[in-house]
C-alpha cells in the first residue's frame, strides 16, 4: 500500500532504516517518494526491480 502522503512516506523510511533490513525491493506502487527518500537514507540496501527483474535470495 502506498504512503499516503509525502511526509508519511520519509516516515515510512525512517522506520524501515531503523529496522535495518538487508535489502528494500520498492516495487512501482510504492510510490517515488518513498523510493528517492530510501536510495537518499539507504542507498546500499535499496534494490529497484524492473521488468523482468529476477531476484534470487539465498541464505
């Protein structure tokens, strides 16, 4: 579900850098707020799928 609004969306990261996770997949419905504020914070976590895009995760 996108964030509502621009402010809830940097919230959004906020809370997911504190959680820090491995890696953030922002798919497109995610919204481009979400997505440049995440690149900006977490640069090295956020990975951008794209068409085709084929993720494979091992541990």
């Amino acid at each position: 579900m996108r964030p509502r609004t621009e402010e809830e969306a940097r919230r959004t990261v906020a809370e997911s850098q504190a959680i820090d996770p491995t890696y953030v997949v922002p798919m497109h419905c995610t919204g481009d707020v979400f997505i440049q504020e995440a690149m900006r914070v977490m640069p090295q976590k956020v990975v951008r799928p794209y068409v085709g895009t084929e993720l494979v995760f091992s541990s």
